[in-house]
C-alpha cells in the first residue's frame, strides 16, 4: 500500500488582490522529508506554503495526513501543522519562555496551567533553538536573530507531524543557521515532515527534496541530490548560478564564479 502523504495540494488557482500568483499546480510531500521550496522572487513560494498551512484562500483542495486541509478541527490542525511565517508581529511584552509556551496551547485545555509535560516540551524547544538564555526578556527587546530563534522554539514545541517555515534563517547568523539545519536534521529523523521557504540555495541543497516554483507554477519537484533538479534550479535562476560538488554537499555559485573556477 502506497504510504499517505504529509501534505499534498491540487490547486486550480490562487488569487492575491484579484491578480493570480499560483495556477494549475500539483504537489505531493511524503511524510518524515525535508522539503524546501524556493524559486526567483515573486514567484509565489510564501503564498503557497500559506496554502498549504491552510491561511490563504485557494481554488483547489490541500490534504494533510491524508485529509482535507477543511476538514479537520482547528485544535486537533494545530497539533500536527505548526507554522513560522515570516516577520510575525505581536506578543511583543512577552516573555521569550511565553512566547515558545504558545505552541503548546494546541496540546492544552482552554485556560489550563502549563503541565510539567509542557514545561519540558518548551525547555527542549528554547535549547534546541539556542533560545534558552532568552528565555526571560521580552520579545520586544530581542535583536531580529534573537526573536527569530525564539519563535522557531515555539514551532518546535508544538511537537508537529507537520511543520512550516517561510524564510526561517532570515536575521540568523551562520552558527544558528547551522543550529537550525540540526533541528530540521532531528524533526525528520523523529519522523516529521519540514517544508521551508529558503532564499539560500545553498541551505536549499541539504533538503531531502526541492520544489522549484517559477512564474505561479510548479517547475520542478525533485531530490536535492540530482542532476536533474540542479538542472532546473540554474533554469529558474535564468542560469545566473552553476551548481557545484565541493566536500561532499551541492553548492549554488553565481556563474561568474563558477567560470572564474
């Protein structure tokens, strides 16, 4: 038996301001992989990670686990589907500790105390995202990199089957870049599927899989590893940038290095 997708979206057309940015596109995501959507700007990659979290109207239907995106109860959606979006306002007088304990009210009875399963879950979460010495300023005192890490502990304390993020290593430096490839690298291995926009292609090239989205559509859908997939990639980008192996991973160069080579 063929395993049920994570995610998957047969979608006519999606309208913003009445002009369409996504048309006639179809994408299935097998659960427990890393798949990062990128693609030239404009092309429509937050809008449809906004779709597939079920926050931007649509023509078409979304499919989590299997089942329509519409059809499941908001508190029990939010336990399997946690979303980073980008620049997220708000909640700027709270504590970062408060902040990462807002992913677990899916988990919890209306106004209920934090129970000590939740205190465990967001300690794990604020230390995965190197986000515990933080844990008692006010989000509206943190740097852009601080903030940002603060709210991926409160995605990860949502313990997900699911998880969003639209331009996740935007403001983080390149230790907490690599801090966040490691929980994406601990998500999957638990079995959780990641789906995140990226503008860093060369992030871009350590997920299981890519999406390539350009002009409103689908481009490509591949593994990050192949030969055909990097073959779209330079595609997409008008071949402004060359794929190459160095040290064992896929890099993106601007191709004017890549002849300087």
């Amino acid at each position: 038996m063929r395993p049920v997708a994570a995610l998957q979206a047969q979608l006519q057309q999606v309208l913003l301001g009445g002009r369409p940015i996504l048309q006639d596109l179809r994408l299935s995501l097998a659960a427990g992989r890393w798949t990062a959507i990128v693609g030239p700007n404009g092309a429509g990659k937050s809008t449809l990670l906004r779709v597939l979290a079920g926050l931007q109207p649509c023509t078409g239907q979304v499919q989590l686990l299997g089942r329509p995106l519409a059809d499941w109860p908001a508190r029990e959606r939010a336990r399997r589907l946690a979303w980073l979006g980008q620049q997220e306002g708000g909640g700027e007088d709270l504590l970062a500790w408060d902040v990462a304990m807002l992913g677990r009210l899916p988990h919890r009875a209306w106004l209920a105390a934090p129970t000590a399963q939740d205190c465990a879950a967001v300690q794990a979460a604020l230390r995965a995202s190197q986000a515990w010495a933080l844990r008692g300023r006010r989000l509206g005192e943190l740097s852009g990199g601080e903030r940002q890490r603060v709210l991926l502990a409160r995605l990860l304390a949502v313990q997900a089957q699911v998880a969003l993020m639209d331009e996740p290593l935007a403001h983080l430096d390149p230790p907490h870049q690599a801090d966040w490839l490691a929980s994406v690298r601990a998500l999957v291995a638990g079995g959780a599927t990641v789906v995140s926009v990226l503008h860093e292609l060369n992030m871009a090239l350590q997920a299981d899989d890519i999406a390539i989205i350009h002009a409103g559509r689908l481009a490509h859908f591949g593994a990050a590893a192949s030969s055909a997939t990097h073959r779209a990639l330079q595609a997409a980008f008008a071949h402004r940038i060359a794929i190459h192996p160095v040290q064992g991973q896929w890099i993106a160069l601007p191709q004017e290095a890549a002849h300087a080579d």
